[in-house]
C-alpha cells in the first residue's frame, strides 16, 4: 500500500537499512531464485501496473553489445531502477524494500522434508528485508522453521504449531491471507529489535503511561505464495497511532476491551509476554476516561 506517508517512510527505511544491515537485512543462498522472481514481478509488472502515477516503465536505448531493457522510474523519489534482480539476493531485497513501505520475509519448504505442497511440510525462513520489526532480531531468525521462530510466544507448540504449518502449505499460487495484529508500546522507534516483548521470568513493572507518547502498533499481514518457485511472501505494513488519537476517534472504550479480552483469553500468558503488565491499567484507565 502507497499512503501520503510514502516518503516520509521510504526515509526512515533507507535510514535503518545503513544503520542496522546486518539485522534487518538477510538471505541464504538457495532463497536467490525466489527473490528473483519476486523483484521480476514487482518492478516489471506488479509496481507499473498497481501505482501507474508513481512507478513508470522505459526501455533504455540498446547498443551494438546489449539489447534494450527495462528501467522502472519512481516519480516520488525521483530515481531510475534496474528491473533485472541483482546478484546478491540481499541486494535485490534492500531495493525492494527501499522502494516499497513494507517488510518481506520469504519461507521455502523445510529441506529436510519433502518439498511438494502438502500439509505435512513445514517452512524456514530463507530471506528477509524487515526495516521495522517489533521486539525481535530477524536475522537471528534465518534458516529456522516456523515453530523455532515462534519458540518466545507463549502456547505455540501447544496451541498453534501444527495449525499453523497447515495453513501456510495450504496457501495457493492465486490466494492470498491477510490479517492485522496490534500491540501497546512506549516506544516511538519503527525499528523495534528487542524491548516490545518480556520473555518468561522477566518482572515487568506497572507504569503510568503518557498517552501522547504511548502507541498503538498495528501490523498489515499478508501472505501469498509465487507461481514459479512456489515459495511464501510474508508482507508486513506497520502503522502507529498514539493512544490519544485512538481515542478521539472514538474507539477508546473498544481498545480498552480488546486490553482486557488479551488478559483473559485461552493463553492469558500473552499479556505478560506483551508487557500488558506495564501499560494496560493505565491505558484503560486513559482511554475511558
């Protein structure tokens, strides 16, 4: 999605690419032909075809030792771009995701097992460009399977494992899943590698909160699979909103349940591991009031 803060975050992703590369920024070597295909795709048809104002296709002039090719423009940026992927699939992700306001993790099939698409195999996180993840280190997260990513999140051996592996291999060339989470934090940084998240045994304390400097941090989750290499994209669009303005759109009274429905859900240790301990008094108490 391209919104009226395209540029102000296309910025701040270029900013946390140099500053944070080796984190945010990662691939393996058998991820190359699934980057491939999606950087193709994206510049040469997707971006063109989706953004027609904003990303505009040219050919350059062709010469005796090479034939015309395809340049893709972005007229916000001002900047001319390769439409052929580069080398280092790594490359090809910062461009992607210097370009685009969203993160992109691509998942293979596990390469232990057996690689058609049935419910029993399960995915390993091959390559990502995350400029903005939320309380975790995505490159300490390459080469592991869905359930060792997930090993922090309370129940999700017990609860969501085998559901999740399902639903993921299940996901056809043409479908695609989207879905939104949210969280409250006092942090005001996009880039979140760690501090969003309190793991077992760690006391977290109860704060007053400022609701100008406390947020809401929702993600945009989409899912969907390539029709060549049939591998998974993971998108991930983060918005935030502090708690005054959720607020004065008069959804206080909804959030402030959705903070009380997390407490006492099926696993009530999800509050703790959100550090709702610190925040959720105080930001029910502000949002009803």
């Amino acid at each position: 999605m391209i919104d009226r803060d395209y540029l102000s975050r296309v910025k701040i992703r270029r900013q946390i690419f140099d500053e944070h590369t080796a984190t945010v920024l990662g691939s393996t070597p058998r991820v190359k032909p699934a980057v491939d295909e999606l950087y193709t795709w994206m510049m040469n048809t997707y971006l063109p075809q989706r953004f027609p104002t904003i990303f505009t296709l040219s050919k350059t002039s062709s010469t005796t030792s090479s034939p015309p090719q395809n340049t893709l423009h972005n007229t916000a940026t001002h900047e001319t771009l390769p439409t052929t992927p580069y080398a280092d699939p790594s490359a090809s992700l910062r461009t992607l995701g210097s370009h685009i306001d969203s993160d992109m993790l691509i998942l293979l099939p596990t390469e232990t097992e057996p690689t058609s698409q049935d419910t029993n195999t399960t995915y390993t996180l091959a390559g990502f460009q995350v400029c903005m993840p939320n309380g975790f280190n995505t490159a300490s997260k390459l080469n592991l399977t869905l359930s060792h990513i997930h090993d922090p999140v309370p129940s999700y051996k017990e609860k969501l494992e085998k559901s999740m592996d399902r639903f993921f291999a299940r996901i056809a060339v043409g479908q695609y899943a989207k879905r939104s989470n949210w969280t409250i934090t006092t942090s005001p940084h996009l880039y979140a590698a760690s501090g969003n998240h309190a793991h077992d045994g760690e006391e977290v304390i109860q704060e007053e909160i400022d609701p100008e400097h406390t947020w809401m941090r929702c993600e945009l989750q989409i899912l969907w699979r390539l029709p060549e290499t049939k591998a998974l994209v993971f998108m991930v669009k983060t918005y935030m909103y502090t708690l005054r303005q959720v607020k004065e759109e008069g959804l206080g009274e909804e959030l402030a349940r959705a903070i009380e429905g997390m407490e006492a859900g099926s696993v009530p240790d999800i509050y703790h591991y959100k550090r709702g301990v610190a925040w959720g008094e105080s930001a029910k108490s502000y949002l009803r009031s």
